[in-house]
C-alpha cells in the first residue's frame, strides 16, 4: 500500500466506519412478495447534483429496495447508472434530496455516517500506512472506547477469520493486494456493524485475484451473515456474490431478482444485453400467423414461436412490425454435431461463419445471417446482412470461415422484445 493515501479516502472511510420494495419504482416485478422484514430499506430514494453553472443531474431516480435480514445484495450497471451514488447515500456520505434510508427499522436519513451502524470497504482499501495490520483493525474499536483485551479478541478473531493471523505485525506497504484487500475487510467485520457496504472492492486485483477474493467473500458472507451492499459494474461479480442483483440504468432501477432469475427472465432489452457474456444477440423481427401460429420473421430467419410465447405475444396490441429477438449465444447450435432429439429440426436458419474462437469446451463464433431468399445462402443468390452476432457451439463444431453453417435455436429460452419501450413480451 503506497504511503501516498490521500487524507480525504481516510477520513472518508473513518466517517463511514465509525459507526421487494423495487417493484414500487416502476412497476419492476420483484421475486418474492412475501420476503421477510427488510434490515435496510431505501424508500423512493432520488438524489439531484446540480452542477457549477447551474445544471442538475438526477443520478437516483425514484429508487426503492427492501434489502433482507442477512441478505447480500449487488448493486450493478455501467458507468454513471447511480450504483454508487445509491451506495454513498446508504453510507450517509450523501444526502437524499428526496426519499430516506431506514436501517434496522430506523429512519436514518438526517444521520451522520457514524450514527447509522455501516461499514463500509472502499475501491482503495483506505489503509494507514503508518499503522501496522494489527493496529489498522484495532483503530475503529479504539475510538469507540473498547476495553483493550475486547480489542485484542475481537482482531483475534477477525484476523484468524480472514487468514491474515500471520501479517497483524506488517505494515500495508509489505502486503500484496490481496492481503490489503483482506486488511480492509477485517476493519469492517471487527466492528460487528448492522449492515456492510462494498464500493467496487474488487476492481483493483488483476483478474486472477479478483476470482479468488470473489470465492473468500463468498465463504465469509455465509460465516458472518451480516446484510451487505456490494457496489460493481462486473456482472460477473454480480451474478456470483448476489443473493439478489438490482441492475440500474440512468439513475433507476430495471430490475432486482436472483442471478438465475436476471438472466433467464429480463425485465427489458437492456438487461437482458446487459447481463450474460457474450451478451444477448438481438434480431430486428416482425410477428406474423402462421395458421394456428406465430412467427417471428426477418429477412434471414423465420421461426414458429412455442405456444406459451404466442400466447403472450398474442396479447400485445403494440407495432408488430417493430420487435427485437433476443436470444444467448450459448441458445444456438451447430445444427451437424448436436443430437436431433434436443430441438426441433425446424427451429433452423443460416448465418455465414466470419471468426471462429476455440475456447476449449466450446467454441465462439462471430456470424452474419443469411437473407432466407434463397435455400443455398450466398453460392446462389442470397445476400447477407452486415449485422454481426454470436453462437458458442460445441467444441467438436467443424465450422470455418466462410461456411454457410445452419444453426438451431432453443426457442423457449428465447424472448421478443417490444422495439420502442425495450420490454420482455414474453414474461
């Protein structure tokens, strides 16, 4: 840890370390209405910079979580989505220009950080680099007049917990990342506080590391059971630490839901691209009969939808001609290497093979459709579009560039989404 920590990253953590409702905001489905009492409840949060000459920003629109006894939930989206501005709130660093923060059945809102009972672990650690590890996790409890030998149990303690017993006599600037990221953890947990608040953690590790800390913060999550806030814009970090994930978009809450529940069933087209790597491709399509059924059609596929998803769609009285379809990578096959009993033969169209990426188990492919004007695609006729997309194929795919591959597609994982408002149809 450099010697160069500023004093503003120290004080601020010292301020914050001394001491579903989503559903609300904007007719957001949630996974369980019968949940049990919140611990932490962010209640039609809104918070408005206004900037030097004289511009307001709303970076938190009208947010509400119920956040559960013991829960651990993230909070993820890109770039200026309000993830941590929501964070910084809860924590007391900022104030709500509307709404409130209950804790505890508390209402904390008008509270200085030191009074709401948070801890909160910063991107930076904020270490002193003066103290050593010992005396780093101590520090909290010193100034809040713990008796000495309740000190040494609880770093004791901690410090077994986390697996850094060894290091309590070196300084940050002898510890590696992952050690100080371990450090920084202990000084939240040695303070028993009611709720633990996480801003990107996680994001200073290299990559390997980063898997890692996410396994050790998995295990101490379900040793100590504290609810806990987790800040990141990784979705893989996300998806693997959340007992619920809220993705935020432009200061407003999409969608909050366990992982599975996010990927499997997305609100709208923005999280269903936003979570799953590679992401959702998406095919601008109409719905048109089909006798009895319903197609979704493009110039390059035509497909008949399951009866499930007809009948959802059947319901929508919106532009029929204006839908996006959206279906995984991982939801399209090489239709020569997988068993005919999985899909139905029909559930079929071509695309023209650009990149192949071996990746061991599978394969990533990068293609272009083929206009389904003509049966044999590019040798007589057919014209490809300039839109790229992805398939993860079986790795025993013998695809290559320039083939004309036929991929079957997984139909009832796949969703139709309204081309103007971005919502699932088919939820």
């Amino acid at each position: 840890m450099s010697d160069s920590i500023s004093h503003e990253d120290r004080a601020r953590d010292d301020r914050s370390d001394d001491q579903s409702a989503a559903d609300r905001s904007a007719g957001i489905q949630s996974d369980d209405d019968a949940a049990p009492s919140s611990n932490l409840q962010v209640d039609r949060l809104t918070k408005v910079f206004t900037e030097d000459f004289g511009a307001e920003v709303v970076a938190v629109d009208d947010v509400s979580i119920d956040i559960r006894e013991g829960e651990f939930l993230v909070l993820v989206g890109p770039s200026g989505c309000g993830k941590t501005t929501t964070l910084r709130t809860i924590a007391g660093l900022e104030e709500p220009t509307e709404g409130r923060i209950v804790i505890e059945g508390r209402n904390v809102s008008g509270l200085e950080p030191r009074e709401r009972d948070v801890a909160m672990v910063f991107q930076n650690y904020a270490l002193y680099p003066h103290k050593t590890v010992r005396e780093n996790l101590s520090f909290p409890l010193e100034i809040r007049k713990f008796p000495g030998d309740a000190i040494d149990e609880r770093v004791e303690e901690t410090a077994g917990m986390l697996g850094i017993a060894d290091l309590l006599d070196r300084r940050p600037s002898d510890l590696s990342g992952g050690q100080q990221q371990r450090v920084a953890l202990g000084r939240a947990i040695v303070r028993d506080p009611a709720v633990f608040l996480f801003d990107e953690p996680l994001s200073n590790l290299d990559a390997k590391l980063r898997i890692q800390m996410r396994t050790e913060l998995n295990k101490l999550h379900e040793r100590v059971g504290k609810t806990s806030v987790y800040v990141t814009h990784d979705q893989a970090e996300a998806m693997t630490l959340g007992d619920r994930v809220a993705i935020m978009r432009n200061g407003t809450l999409q969608q909050i839901d366990p992982p599975q529940t996010v990927y499997e069933s997305p609100t709208n087209r923005f999280v269903a691209g936003f979570i799953g790597e590679p992401p959702m491709n998406f095919f601008d399509v109409s719905i048109a009969d089909r006798g009895d059924d319903l197609a979704v059609t493009s110039p390059a596929l035509e497909l008949v939808l399951p009866d499930g998803m007809a009948a959802l769609l059947r319901e929508f009285d919106g532009d029929r001609s204006d839908l996006s379809f959206g279906v995984r990578p991982e939801d399209l096959y090489d239709a020569s290497v997988i068993d005919g009993s999985r899909l139905d033969a029909s559930d079929t169209f071509e695309a023209t093979v650009r990149v192949v990426e071996p990746m061991g188990a599978h394969k990533d492919l990068t293609l272009t459709p083929v206009d389904a004007g003509s049966a044999d695609g590019d040798a007589n006729g057919g014209s490809e579009s300039d839109f790229e997309f992805t398939a993860r194929v079986d790795a025993d795919s013998t695809a290559s560039a320039g083939d004309v591959l036929t991929l079957a597609v997984d139909l009832p994982k796949t969703h139709v989404f309204d081309g103007r408002s971005g919502a699932n149809l088919t939820l």
